[in-house]
C-alpha cells in the first residue's frame, strides 16, 4: 500500500532534548511538508521541501530543523530552541505536478514536560 | 488579512439536515482547491477537490465562485458520521503556495 507513515505515534521528551520525527512516503512524490498543529488551530507549515537536498523554511521554522537526503524521507528535529514543542506533528507530501492535492500521515503527538 | 477565512463554527445540525461551509480567499490568482475533512486527534483527509463547474460525489457538493473569491461544501442528509472538522485549502500556484483555513467544526446530533 502506498502512504506515508509517521513514527512514532506519541512521544514524549523532557525539556531541554531535541528529538526528530520520522516522515517516509513511498508515493513518489517530490514535496514533502511538515506541520504544526495546536488544539483547535489551523496547520502552520514549518519546512517544506521539493527536490532532494533542498528544503525551504516556513511560516514558522524557528527551533526546528530539517534534511532531505533521500525522496523518500523528510525527517524533523524539534530542538530545545523551540519554546512551546508541545503540539500535534503532521508530514505531507505532494506529486511535483499540480493539481497539487496534498496527502498526510497520521501524525506524530509530542508531549514535552 | 488572511489568505484563506473560514467560519470556525461550531455548526450543530440534527442528523438528516443539509448543511453549508463557505470559505473566502484572498488571492484571485488562486488556482486549485480543496476541501479536507478531519476528525478528533487524525490527519486531515482530502474529501473532494472543487472544479470551476462545481463537483458532487454522493451527498456532498462543492461549488467554485471565482468572481466572489469563495469555496462552499454543501453535505445533504448530515450523517452522524460526518461529524467532524472540514478544512478548506487553496493553491495559488505550485507546490509551495497551498493555504489552509482554520477549519469549520461541524457536529452532526441525534
């Protein structure tokens, strides 16, 4: 089956810990996107990428970091730099030609205390 | 302002009633959109993409207004089932512009 898988499902850190969030899709898709989401808020993009080795920030990217070293993965490191990590992560991925519907994981929680 | 506005809702229906979203944009050069479904603590879902000519798969309809700069979702014979929150997302142009609204709550009552 094709899709894009998140792991893990919860994960919780202590403060101060930088911890990364895996993203592999097997779509072949060309974009891929990581958002952020915080109870009853909308999705604020934080990194996208559209080519191997290539990534661009987002609205929001302070704290976070990422890399593209392969198609299929686009992995996202919350450092201690972020002041409030707590929050619902989301990967997607689009194909490089439009109509450009966006597919997500299911998600990672991060629970940092 | 925003790039794309939704009313945030709640919207509380009983089951069997038709219910409708609209959602604005402010780009006019805006090109494809969306509508996303997503329930509690899930990823959001791609329930239908909105065509110029407006779209329905089964009970759900979606309409384009250019000139107005707005999206609707029209769900016929709510289901509670439905129940959910329904985003609305616009692309302005390539795979870098995609704007998603903040969401509209619906929760469908028995």
């Amino acid at each position: 089956d094709g899709g894009i898988t998140q792991s893990p499902k919860y994960l919780f850190r202590k403060e101060g810990q930088n911890v990364t969030l895996s993203c592999e899709q097997n779509l072949n898709h060309d974009a891929m996107y990581w958002y952020r989401q915080d109870p009853g808020q909308g999705l604020r993009l934080i990194y996208y990428s559209q080519i191997v080795n290539d990534f661009q920030k987002g609205d929001i990217a302070e704290g976070y970091s990422v890399s593209r070293e392969k198609k299929e993965s686009f992995p996202l490191t919350v450092t201690s730099a972020q002041k409030n990590p707590t929050a619902f992560y989301l990967c997607a991925s689009i194909a490089g030609q439009g109509p450009y519907e966006q597919y997500f994981g299911p998600g990672t929680r991060l629970t940092v205390t | 302002r925003k790039e794309v506005e939704q009313d945030p809702g709640p919207f509380n229906v009983p089951e069997g009633a038709t219910v409708a979203f609209n959602c604005t944009y402010s780009n006019s050069a805006s090109q494809s959109f969306f509508w996303y479904r997503q329930d509690c603590r899930k990823e959001p879902k791609l329930l239908m993409s909105v065509y110029s000519s407006g779209n329905e798969d089964g009970r759900f309809t979606a309409q384009l207004n250019r000139a107005s700069q707005y999206i609707s979702l029209l769900i016929r014979d709510s289901k509670l089932s439905d129940s959910a929150t329904y985003l609305c997302v616009v692309n302005l142009w390539g795979a870098n512009n995609l704007f998603f609204g903040t969401g509209t709550r619906l929760t469908v009552i028995p």
